[in-house]
C-alpha cells in the first residue's frame, strides 16, 4: 500500500481554472474537488505500477482578501464558503491566508488609478513548501508528494522531498506550468512521474450531478436522515426528503385551518408574531446568516429545535467557541451555541460558545 498526499497551490489553481474551462469546451465546466484526490492518486498510482495506494491527506493553500470595500464582501465570502465546502464536504486541510485591503476595492479597474497599493499575498507559498517538506522529513507520513501547482519557485522543494527520499507527482496545467517541470528529460530532477496535465484528466474531473447520500434536514423527518439524491442544495438552502417534502405539500393542502404545525405545540412563526426565544444557557442549533466579515459578526437562524425554529441569534467573533475560527463559519454552516443572555429590546438575542457542527 502506498501512501499519497496531495499538496495543491489553490491561488494557482483558481487563477487557471479558465484555462481548464476552455480546454473541456464546455462553457458550464466545473472542477469536482471531491474527485481530484482520488483522480491524481489513480492516475500516479497506474503510472508507478502500484494499484494498492491511499490517499492520507490533501492540503490546500490559499488566500482571501480582508478588509476590502464593503461593495466586494460577495467574492470574498464565496471564496471563504469555497473553503468551507473543500474542509467541510471533502475533508481537505485547508491552509488560507488573509490578503490585507485597507478598505480598497477588489479589482484594480475600481480603484482610484492614482492609487498605488498592490495587494500581497503573504505565507501560501511559504506555507505550502514547508508543509510538503515537513511531511516528507517525517517517518511514514506519505511516500509519494503529489503536487498540484505550476510555478517554478517550487522547483528546489520538489528536489529536496526528493532527496528525503520521497517520490514526487506533479499534476499541472499546460500554458501555466515551469518549463522545468514539464520537461520529458525531467534535467531539473523534480519529479518521478511523467508530468500529469489536468487537461487530459478533465472528463474524470468534471462534475456530475451524480447520485450522492445527504442528510434530511426536516425536523419531523422519520427514520434514517441520510437519503440518496441527485439534488445538490445551493449554499444555506436545506435539504428536505422527497417524503417530507410531501408530507409538507399534504399538510398544506389539509390548511392553516389545522394550525399548519403538526402539532409540536409551536408558533407557526409565519403569522407575524414574534418568534419564541429559549432561556439564557438553553443549547441550541442552528445555520448561519448573514455574517458580516468587515464587523466580526453575524446570525444564527435556529433550525432543528422544534418550538425555537426560525428564531434568530447575534453573535460576534468573541462569542465562538475555541477550535472554531470566524472565518469558518460561513453561512449556511451548521452550528451548536448557547443562549448568552436575554434579548436586548427589538434585538436578537446574544449567543455565546457558538462552534461549528460536525457531522459524522
Ligand atoms: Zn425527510
């Protein structure tokens, strides 16, 4: 059996994904994250005769902007639920490091041409190159460092994994890769493996709505939540079961007249009336909304606490719980906290100790 870990230099990786979009001719070409791990560790398994092999672990090194224009929040929040969805869903570790803005724009084409700040990109190839030669100085972490990246300033990590006595993969993109590492007579001595191009693997990487296994998230969902779907729900959209969904249309049809409930004793919470807050220290669940980046805050919509649901609840950096890092929690994710103290007047209510849910 032989060990593979990947190490993939995500700033590259999105700054060339045009590139893969144009290669699979098809416009609507998107990268399954899921796949790539498991793609790269055949493909470099076939190639060095081994069918027995394992993938131990994929790193990702990226960076986000922080302290942009409030306007550009969006990007930067997608790029931050793109790494939420990567550790959360595909079980990657992922390393990002903050750009700092200073309050400008995203795009050079929106800043004041007078401008000169240049925004820097701090740490992801330091961070990467040391986590790929820190791996390959321990015993038994990996035997081969399959490394998805292009630029040439890796080239004397690559040779020293090699010299550790590691064997090196490097999966690339053509148009964006050092001449030194797609050289066939490899003079530069950085790989083991013929070079692997993305473009040629691009039909087992892209994504299908494939038939896959989630959770229902219905509260009055019965038996064993995990359903097979071809649905993939949008980010902070929930997943009902075609049964619950159908129990929901019946219940409808039956009328408001029955008090629409179900009769779990709740407020129906679509009448307008105020939403049933729980008691200081009552723990609870719920999805993330509207997270501010630039204040440090955001809310938790509570979802799966029966009376509770739909309920909201502030919570500021300070209120997460250790091992949970704001950046983290984007919205849509899933969390546990507590009640902190009673709802200042017209406010929601404070919540503390908030961490993000795993789900096993
Ligand atoms: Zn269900």
């Amino acid at each position: 059996m032989i060990k593979f870990m990947l190490f993939i230099d995500g700033t590259w990786l999105y700054s060339n994904t045009s590139r893969l979009v144009e290669a699979s001719g098809e416009p609507g070409f998107v990268l399954d994250f899921g796949k790539l791990p498991r793609v790269l560790a055949e493909e470099v398994g076939r190639r060095l005769g081994h069918d027995e092999w394992t993938v131990v672990r994929t790193h990702l090194f990226g960076s986000y902007a922080a302290n942009v224009d409030p306007k550009d929040l969006e990007p930067v929040e997608r790029r931050l639920n793109f790494f939420a969805m990567l550790r959360q869903q595909h079980h990657y570790e992922v390393e990002a490091f903050p750009i700092e803005y200073r309050g400008k724009r995203l795009r050079r084409t929106d800043r004041d041409p007078n401008d000169s700040f240049e925004p820097k990109e701090k740490c992801v190839d330091i961070a990467l190159a040391t986590s790929v030669l820190f791996n390959a100085a321990m015993s038994n972490a990996y035997d081969v460092a399959i490394a998805v990246l292009g630029d040439q300033d890796f080239k004397p990590v690559l040779q020293n994994v090699r010299r550790l006595g590691k064997r090196v993969a490097i999966a690339s993109i053509n148009g964006a890769c050092s001449g030194e590492y797609s050289d066939p007579a490899d003079r530069a001595r950085v790989r083991d493996v013929e070079l692997l191009w993305l473009e040629d693997l691009l039909p087992r990487l892209a994504r299908r709505y494939d038939p896959h296994w989630l959770d229902c998230q219905s509260p009055t969902h019965k038996g064993e939540r995990k359903v097979e779907t071809t649905y993939y729900p949008k980010r902070g959209e929930k997943f009902y079961c075609p049964a619950c969904r159908e129990e929901f249309a019946r219940q409808r049809e039956a009328g408001t007249a029955a008090g629409g409930n179900g009769g779990n004793g709740g407020n129906g919470g679509n009448g307008g009336e105020a939403q049933k807050h729980a008691p200081i220290d009552t723990s609870l669940m719920g999805v993330v909304r509207h997270k501010r980046l630039d204040k440090s805050y955001g809310f938790i919509m509570v979802d799966g606490c029966g009376e509770y649901d739909g309920a909201e609840y502030f919570f500021h950096e300070s209120d997460i719980a250790d091992g949970t890092r704001f950046t983290e929690l984007a919205e849509g994710t899933v969390v546990d906290f507590h009640v902190k103290a009673e709802p200042p007047a017209g406010k929601a209510p404070p919540a503390r100790d908030v961490r993000r849910r795993v789900t096993v």
